[in-house]
C-alpha cells in the first residue's frame, strides 16, 4: 500500500491545475449565468487530451487509468464541476461501447470521437425509471434487420450536443442496449432544463418515435442491456465522486482565505474555534473521501470488481460535498448567500451529486445487498 502520486499523476495533476486555473474558474460564473454549453472549453479540453480518457489505444485513444482520470476531475470539479460534467459526460455512454461493443462498432463510435470534438449521452432514465432501471419502458420492436424505438428519456447529460446515445430499451421484455445515432429520423430533442446547479452541464429530454436502429448497433444480445447499463457505473462512480470532491476543496479554499483574512471582535475569523473546527471537519472529510475515491478506482484498475467501493465512495463523496458547501456558506457570512463569491454556486452544484448515478439512498441500498453476503467483515 502506499498513498503517494507517481511522478506522472503528480504531473497530470499539475496539467489540469493549469487547464482548470486558465480555462475553467475564470469562466464558471458566466456559464453559471448563462447556462451556455461551453463547448469552446470543451474543444481546449479535447486538444489538450482531456476528453474521452478512456477511449482505447487501439481507436485512437490514449487512455488514462480510472484513478488518474479521477485526480484530473477533482481539480476540474474544483473550477467548475459544471463544466467538468461537460468535459466528462461522454464517459457514461462511452464505457457501454468499450465494455460490451464489437470490434466493428468501436470503430464507428469510439474512433471518431478520438478525432474531433464530439459528444455522446447516456440515455437511461425514463419518467416511470430513474433508481429502478429495471422498469423502463422504451420499446424496441424487431422488424426484419431493424428495431424500432418509441420511448421517452429524460434528464439526459450531454442530450442536445450528442451525436449518437446509449439507449436501454425493452425487447419484449429482454432490456436491451442500443448506440442510437443522434441524427436518426423520430428523435425529438427537448429544451435544456433550468436545473437548480451545474448549469453549464445539458440536461434534456430526448424522445424517440418510430426510430430505426440497424441491428448491427445492438449491444451485446438482446436482454444483456441492464447489466451493461449497471456495470458502467463501476466506472463512472468513482469518477463523479471525484467531482464531488472537487467541490469540497473549492469550499475548503475559498472559507479558509476568507476566515485567514475577515476580523470581527477584533480578532480574525480563524482564531474562533466554532469557525476554525469547521475548516478542520471539511479538511478531514475531503481527505476520507479521497480515499474511498481513489480506492475506488484503483480496484476497477486492477480489474477487480469495486461494485461496493464505488458506492461508498460515490454517496460519502457527495455528502461531505453538500456538507462543506454549506458550512463554506456560512463561514462567509452575508457573502454566503449573496452571488459575489461562490459558495452559493457550490451549495447549488453540490447537490446533483447525491442525486445522479445512483441517489445516496441506492448506493447504500448496493453496499448492504454486499454486506447481507458476508458472513463477518474483515
Ligand atoms: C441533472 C441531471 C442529470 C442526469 N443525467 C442523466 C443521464 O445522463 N442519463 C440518465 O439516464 N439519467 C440521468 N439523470 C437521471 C438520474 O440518474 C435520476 O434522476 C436518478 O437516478 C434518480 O432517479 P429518479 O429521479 O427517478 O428518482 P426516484 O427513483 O423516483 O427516487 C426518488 C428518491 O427516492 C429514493 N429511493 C428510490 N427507491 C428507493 C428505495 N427502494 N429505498 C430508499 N430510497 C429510495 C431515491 O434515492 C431518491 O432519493 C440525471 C438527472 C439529473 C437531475
């Protein structure tokens, strides 16, 4: 065991640092504001190797492990994690296709990803279908070589800007995965909704009607969808865990500058105790988080399954996330709650963590379904 970076992460990290500091933070308000895409950082993103990290050598990309992608999130989380949604989202519809796609469909998906800026979304969750996957009810009727898909999916990540989608649909009753091309005729793309954070992120409805999808764009067989559609979040959750940190070190930095600096009853904030034992809770959380993140991805690294590692990682990450917002809120006073300094963007951004992927109350639902098959923990 050992706990520090390599010389290679600790320059990664730098990179981002840099990446984050030029591109990111000094444009996270406007895009806040704006609930702009902000493709422009996402091009700056791709050239600079930032996108689509996962994507294999053998199309094109060049792939980071799932840990130093998780320490290049956290800095991008910790400027924006708004944009870094934008910047990370393709992953979750990306890793269905390196998981369970065919030679011939990762050249027509992955590759051209590697090439130009592109997007793609993962679209799963229904009105009737958000933590209980198993009920969507998007329909993919066979017809000679093709299928095709009516349903509704909503609160789709990345929806108006994809080329293609992830698409989980039943076949008679079989869940079944699809890569969906953008520009097929019947998809109807809704208005961006106006979210409470993460406003540079595109959430979207995408309905589908009458689309036909050439069976050679079916993953895996037919039934295989639901555990394609699970397993990607092995992947996935350390990853926005990672965002979520990013948001604690934000708070952290920005409560710790203003309580160094701001003196009332003559003393500085610091020197109280109610307000420095704050700074020591959010410190101690972001590093506990850290670790169930970065163990997290280290186990998907070595290939072992990390189902219940991800889930504690992901739902504590994202509370000492919501937590730590809040107290940076308060620790700023008046300026907690106005829009002259961050941390009500962080408070408003922080929440989606314990909500996407999995709510906090399904990560625990996973972690005990692990515990009810141990006889004792070790
Ligand atoms: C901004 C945003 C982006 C998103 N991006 C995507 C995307 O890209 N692709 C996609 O497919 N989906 C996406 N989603 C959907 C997201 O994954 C779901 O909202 C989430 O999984 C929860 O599903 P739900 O909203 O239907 O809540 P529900 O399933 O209705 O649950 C409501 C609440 O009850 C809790 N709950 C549910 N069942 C139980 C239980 N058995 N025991 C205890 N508690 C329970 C949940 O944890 C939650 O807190 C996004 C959502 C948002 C808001």
């Amino acid at each position: 065991m050992q706990f520090s970076p390599s010389a290679e992460q600790t320059e990664l990290v730098e990179k981002a640092r840099a990446f984050t500091k030029e591109y990111i933070g000094p444009n996270s308000m406007k895009y806040d504001r704006s609930g702009e895409f902000p493709r422009e950082i996402c091009r700056e993103a791709f050239k600079q190797g930032f996108m689509n990290p996962h994507i294999p050598a053998a199309y094109g990309g060049s792939p980071h492990t799932v840990l130093d992608h998780c320490m290049v999130l956290e800095e991008m989380a910790t400027g924006c994690s708004g944009i870094a949604t934008a910047i990370d989202a393709n992953g979750l519809s990306q890793y269905p296709v390196i998981l369970a796609g065919s030679d011939d469909q990762k050249r027509r998906f992955l590759a051209p990803m590697t090439e130009e800026l592109m997007f793609s979304a993962y679209a799963v969750t229904e009105p009737e279908a958000g933590s209980d996957v198993s009920r969507v009810k998007t329909s993919a009727t066979k017809m000679g070589n093709d299928y095709v898909l009516n349903g509704i999916k909503w609160w789709i990540t990345n929806g108006s800007v994809a080329s293609w989608y992830f698409v989980l649909a039943r076949v008679d009753d079989k869940p079944t995965a699809f890569v969906v091309p953008a520009d097929s005729p019947g998809i109807i793309r809704g208005p961006k909704e106006i979210n409470l954070g993460q406003h540079a992120s595109n959430t979207v409805r995408v309905t589908f009607e009458d689309v036909k999808v050439e069976e050679r764009n079916r993953l895996g067989d037919e039934g295989d969808g639901f555990q394609i559609a699970m397993k990607t979040f092995d992947h996935t959750r350390p990853g926005v865990a990672a965002g979520a940190n990013g948001i604690t070190k934000a708070a952290l930095n920005i409560a710790l500058s203003y309580a160094k600096r701001r003196r009332t009853f003559d003393k500085k904030l610091i020197s109280n105790q109610g307000i420095s034992f704050k700074l020591a809770e959010i410190m101690t959380g972001l590093d506990a988080a850290r670790y169930l993140t970065y163990r997290a991805a280290w186990l998907f690294d070595q290939g072992e399954d990390n189902a219940r590692e991800a889930a504690e990682a992901k739902w504590f990450a994202a509370d000492v996330a919501m937590k730590a917002a809040i107290e940076c809120s308060q620790v700023l006073g008046g300026y907690g709650f106005t829009t002259e300094m961050p941390a009500e963007k962080l408070i408003r951004d922080a929440k989606i963590y314990q909500i996407y992927e999995g709510a906090t109350e399904i990560q625990k639902m996973i972690i005990v379904g692990k515990l009810m098959r141990m006889k004792e923990v070790h």
